[in-house]
C-alpha cells in the first residue's frame, strides 16, 4: 500500500466514525440538601403547584444542580438550582438578584417547567429522553 493509499484509507475511516456524547448520569434526588428539599416545598406551595408534583422536581434539580444553590454552568449561562439561562432569569421572582435565594430559584425553575411542559412529570420524561430539558 503507497503512504497515499494509507492516508486515504485512514480518512476515509476517520470520516465514518460515529462521534458519541457522553451521557449525563442520573443522580439520586436523595443527594440534595435538606435546605434545597425544603426550599422546593415552599416554591411549590407559593407558585400553587400540586405537592404530587415534589418527587419530579426534586428528581429534575438532582440532575442539573445536584440541589446547589446558585450552582454555574462554566459552559453555559445556565444558573441556580434549575440551570436557567440566561433568556428565563426572568422568570425568578426577582430575576438575576433571585440567585443565591433557594426558593426563588425554585419558583423560577416550576415557572420555566410549567411554561415548557405544563407538568414536572413531562418535564422529566423529556430530560430522560433527552438529558435536558
């Protein structure tokens, strides 16, 4: 085989190689601070959202913030315990300064998930499909 031969056939290879993405690993809503847990009750009850609806809440603040208050995205402008970007800060009672506040950054994330999906069980239905939402 010639080294263009070679060359050839190894981009050839390398142009059929299928990239894959890591996937997002699920983490145990069990993990989240007392503090966080509680911070969605009250959330939950300000923005008059059923109580059936915690377990699907809490499960989808396990997988973006592991329940860390005013957690960062290093990549992203996603913030607080939902990883909002920065178009629904918004949607915080008191947008960007909400941050660093555990129950507003809830309120924000059930006002984000309610807009999107209506229910926190088709939100995380779509994050189990997707690994966002």
């Amino acid at each position: 085989m010639t080294k263009h031969n070679a060359r050839h056939t190894y981009h050839a290879q390398k142009t059929h190689t299928k990239l894959v993405k890591p996937k997002r690993t699920s983490h145990d809503p069990s993990s989240i601070s007392a503090e966080s847990l509680q911070a969605l009750k009250k959330a939950i009850t300000l923005e008059h959202i059923p109580e059936s609806e915690f377990s699907d809440l809490a499960w989808i603040m396990a997988q973006e913030s592991g329940g860390v208050v005013d957690a960062k995205n290093p990549h992203s402008t996603a913030r607080g315990l939902f990883q909002l970007l920065k178009a629904q800060y918004d949607l915080n009672p008191n947008g960007v300064k909400s941050f660093g506040n555990a129950v507003e950054e809830c309120q924000g994330g059930i006002r984000y998930i309610v807009h999107r999906y209506k229910t926190a069980a088709q939100a995380r239905e779509f994050w189990e499909k997707h690994h966002w939402y």
